[in-house]
C-alpha cells in the first residue's frame, strides 16, 4: 500500500462535491464541502446552506444543482433534504472494497502523514533525588502517545528526557551525604533497587530540613554547590553516582509503565552547562538579553505581569547562577542548531505556560526559531484527587507513582478475577498488570488533555463506559469469534449488500486514518480514545443484530472480515496509547 495509503470514503465524497461546486459555481471553486458522518446518509454536506448566499439562489436550488452535478460520478448518490442539505450515499461495493483494502495493509491504510518531519518530543523528565509523583505521570503517558503517534505517521521523531539532574539541592543533598556517612552506607545498600530513589526523597527531605534551619550547613551547602560548579572530582564523583541511581529507579517504572523511554533518551539539564555561556553571549550581542538590577534578564515584548510592566526571563541571576530559564534556552538552541528540529513539543504542566512562551519569544527573537520550526508547549491538567483538590496521599503527601500502579493492578486484578472466575492464578497475573497499568494510562488519555481530571480506581477500571479495560474485552472477545471461526480466511465479498450495522461499523472503521492524523495535528489523544469508544460500541451493535459464526457464506466471510479489522484497529489504536491489547481476557 505504501505511504499514500487507502483514501478514506469521506475524502473521496468531499473531493466529489469540491468538484461539483467547481463545475456548477465557480465562483466558489475552493469552498468546504463540509462532509460529515451522518444519520440520514452515510454523510452529508451542508455546503449549499454555507454559500448559497454567494451564489445568489436559495440553499435549495443550490443544492439541487449540486445533485445534477454529482449524478455522473459513479457509485455516489445524492439527494436534497430539508432546506439543502445533500445527503450522500456511497455504494455497497465501495463500503466492502475499503474493508478489504484496509486489511490487507500492515498500517490499516494509514498514510505517512508526518513524513520526514523531525520532532523533539520533550516528556517525563523527572527531578533527580526525587520520588517521582503523581504529576509525572501525565507527562510521561501523554507524551509518550504523542511520541507513539507521530513516528507511525513517518516523523522521525527524537524523544528527550530533560531531567532535573542540575541545580543548587545538589549541594546540599551532597553535603548532607558527607556529614552523615551512616545514611550514605544505607544507600548503598538499597541501590540498583527502585526503593532507592524513595532513599534519596527522604534524604532530600532531611538535607532541605537543615538547610532551612541551620545557617552554617546552608553555607557549607553552598559551598558545594561551587565544588560541583567548578568540576571538583569528589564531588562531581558523588553527584554521578546520585543521577545514576536516580535513573535506575525512574527507568523500573518506564518499564513497568511500557513507555518508550531509554537511558538514550536522557538528556537532562546538566548536558546544557557548557553550552550556557555561548548561548548568553549571543543574547547578549543580539541586545536581546540586558542587565537588570545586577542581573541579565530578557524583558519580553509580548506578555506584561500585572504591574504593566513586561515580564522578564532570568539569563543569569545576580550572584551569576544560572538556573530552568537558562537552561530550556540552551536547549531550544540545540534542539534546533545540532538536531535539526523541525517540530518542538514540550509536554508539561499548564503551569509552565508562561515560561514557554517567554522562552519560544526570545527563541524567535534570536533567530533560533524559524517561521518554518513549530514550537510548542503541549499543557495539561492536574491530577486530582476525590475531594476534587490535587491528589494527595490521606497524610496528605504526594502520591508515588508505584504505589498507584500497584494499587490499580490491584483493582484490576478483582475486576477480571470476578468476570473469569475459573482463571488460574498465574493467567490471572499476567492479564491483569496490562489490565491496570492500561487502567490508568487510559483514564488520563481519555479526558481532554487540558482539563484537570480526578483519579477514581473504580472508573478507570470498570469494565463498561469509556474505559481501557471495556476496550481491551471488546478486542480479547472479537479475537475469541476469530479463534472459534478457525483456519477463516476473512474474504469479501463486494456483491454482499450490508445490513445497517455493518455499514455502520465499516464506515466507522474507514475513519482511523482520519482520527490517527487529528491526533497528530491537535495533539490530543482524547480524540483516539473516544474514537475506538465508538469503535467498540459500533462492533457491539453489528454483534447483536448480525450473528457471524452461523452466517453462510458469502456473509460469514465478510462478518469475519469485520470481525479482523475491527481487532486489528482497536489492538492499533490502543498501541498508539501505548496500551496493550492482549489476545485473552
Ligand atoms: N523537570 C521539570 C519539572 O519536573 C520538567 C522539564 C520539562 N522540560 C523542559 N525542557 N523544561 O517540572
């Protein structure tokens, strides 16, 4: 099939009306045929309503030339209804030959939409020496779809971990560590495990509380934080060994969360010191970065706080520290110059709003950013819990990310035990981690990406409504009809006329290449998971009123066919949310 893929039925339907307006009406050659699915049709356009006032007749009439005009176009029907829509139906042979051409394409007829489009998805990036929480698991699930969906469309895409692997805590964290050799030998000893980043939360925590309380070891702190600046070996040494493990802990739970992230893909905020100095001298000669109450600062021309005054970016503080700000320039700086970035994405909390738009505005304005280069911040909502304020654990602490995946493959494991009573234990393990890993990675994609969302266990896990585990039982049972139908070789039949249902479900299926690229030009995953919603419900209605193992042929073969395609289009798009599909349930 190739990159060009199989043309969707509504874009050859569209395409046939564009041409229509062309021959009858020129003078709105070029106007939106707006074609959508319908109830009355298979779609329907509202084109006339939309420019018959243009024309110059009544939508109606409009409409009706536009019928005379489509009647040469084989295999298309369209009439006029109500005050002019034109409802337009394809033939059955057409339905069946999508069917067949889907399945007979490894991408389903999904073409490379995004090819050669070099992107930098910027996702996850946790704190080092910090337990990962609750609020990088947005990040790292979203992100990872996008990743997950832009490379299926061709773009070669360029995953980036910028981890919190740089600052001053590293000072403190590092002298706290000497003076308390003792806690340093217990480190040791959980290290290689995923429990040793909750060993060095809590260190951080104890370091932070007597830097906060006492003076001289927040100057001793300090001090340190220049060793490490200034490349002090011992220090440097000791500072290596903390990322290293941090790194272990955070790549346990991209296993645990199959996620795409490799230790390739770690490159932290560390990686950008030695470029720091270069990038704020070209800022500086670029009279784009000024000094500021002894600071270097980038006043923007864009956005202005509430005293009127515009915002500002800190280059370099006032005791010459470079901190986040600096630190994303250099990076955009890279990701442009040396990977040749033509798309930049950086998923990460709304909050952080305001520091990418400063950050892409002087990017622009240093020429790093190009009219031809997309940079943009790829926000979410928050996570919260059931009083509806941010999740917190009942102690009110943060929520680690392990123990939440524990606690809904917990959940999902008496969910499928309850369905599948007979199932042994060990089945019953290996379905239910994909089951609630699937769970929550689900519940996060499925709500608009912007929106906060509240963390329910018992939503994320049911097993009717707009869930991954309805979804995963929907694909594990087609799989089952595919299995007991045996050596089928799913033929079709294009002479077959269509029972409602089918057509309803094929041209539902006919729809995935539309939605996979909404995805890619919108970047919201919501979209693909409302989609096989629908997907599923179309299959369920097509089960009921069409029984496929008794049928005869011709018709068993062609159910078959939808049975395939539905299966192989729900086990895609649920990989395209980096959730797995598994055969059994
Ligand atoms: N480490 C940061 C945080 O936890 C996120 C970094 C996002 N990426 C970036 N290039 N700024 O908030």
């Amino acid at each position: 099939m190739g990159d060009s893929g199989v043309l969707p039925l509504l874009d050859r339907v569209a395409g046939a009306v564009s041409v229509a307006i062309g021959r009858t009406r020129p003078q709105v050659a070029g106007a939106d045929p707006v074609v959508r699915r319908s109830e009355r049709a298979d779609f329907q356009s509202n084109v006339a309503l939309a420019v018959a006032k243009r024309v110059g007749v009544r939508p109606v009439e409009f409409a009706t030339e536009l019928v005379e005009a489509l009647g040469s176009d084989a295999g298309l029907f369209a009439t006029v209804s109500g005050p002019g829509f034109l409802n337009l139906t394809v033939s059955d042979h057409a339905v069946w030959e999508q069917v067949s051409a889907r399945l007979s394409d490894d991408r389903l007829g999904v073409p490379a939409s995004e090819g050669g489009r070099r992107t930098v998805v910027d996702y996850s990036a946790p704190n080092i020496a910090k337990e990962m929480h609750v609020g990088h698991l947005r990040t790292t699930i979203i992100g990872d779809s996008i990743a997950r969906v832009l490379s299926f469309l061709g773009a070669p895409v360029i995953r980036q971990n910028h981890l919190g692997d740089w600052g001053t805590q590293f000072g403190m964290l590092i002298q706290y560590l000497d003076e308390h050799p003792e806690l340093r030998w217990r480190h040791d000893e959980l290290s290689g495990d995923a429990s040793a980043v909750s060993a060095l939360d809590g260190l951080y925590k104890a370091a932070r509380a007597v830097f906060d309380g006492d003076p001289a070891f927040a100057d001793r702190a300090r001090t340190r934080v220049v060793a490490l600046q200034s490349g002090d070996p011992a220090t440097s040494a000791r500072w290596r060994e903390i990322v290293a493990e941090s790194e272990r802990a955070f790549g346990d739970i991209y296993d645990r969360l199959g996620v795409l992230l490799t230790a390739d893909d770690y490159v932290g905020e560390s990686f950008y010191n030695l470029m720091l100095a270069d990038t704020i001298t070209e800022l500086v000669d670029k009279g784009i970065a000024v000094q500021s109450e002894g600071a270097l600062v980038v006043f923007s021309r864009e956005v202005t706080g509430p005293d009127d005054r515009p915002v500002a970016l800190m280059v370099r503080k006032r005791d010459g520290g470079y901190g986040y700000d600096t630190t994303d320039l250099a990076t955009i700086r890279y990701r442009v110059h040396t990977l040749r970035a033509q798309r930049l994405l950086y998923v990460t909390d709304s909050r952080q709003a305001l520091h990418f738009r400063l950050i892409f505005e002087t990017a622009r304005r240093a020429g790093w950013l190009t009219d031809d280069i997309d940079a943009e911040h790829i926000a979410y909502g928050a996570v919260l819990g059931p009083d509806g304020r941010p999740f917190k654990t009942r102690a009110g602490g943060t929520v680690r990310l392990l123990d939440l995946l524990d606690d809904a493959v917990a959940e999902a494991r008496a969910v499928v035990a309850e369905r599948n009573p007979e199932l042994p234990g060990a089945e019953l393990n290996a379905i239910a981690e994909p089951t609630g890993i699937g769970a929550v990675k689900y519940a996060d994609l499925s709500t608009s990406r912007v929106k906060d969302y509240t963390f329910d266990l018992d939503r994320m896990v049911a097993l009717n409504g707009n869930t991954s585990v309805y979804l995963q039982y929907a694909h594990a049972r087609i799989r089952s009809i595919l299995r007991k139908a045996g050596d089928h070789t799913a033929r079709i039949d294009p002479a077959v006329t269509p029972e409602p249902a089918e057509r309803a479900l094929a041209l539902e299926l006919d729809a995935y290449a539309t939605i996979v690229a909404e995805v890619a030009a919108t970047l919201e995953p919501h979209r693909l998971c409302g989609y096989l919603y629908d997907l599923a419900r179309d299959f369920t209605g097509f089960y009921e009123s069409c029984p496929v193992l008794t049928a005869a042929e011709p018709v068993r073969g062609n159910r078959l066919a939808l049975c395939e395609l539905t299966a192989r289009t729900l086990a895609h798009g649920l990989g395209l949310l980096g959730i797995a599909a598994p055969e059994r349930m």
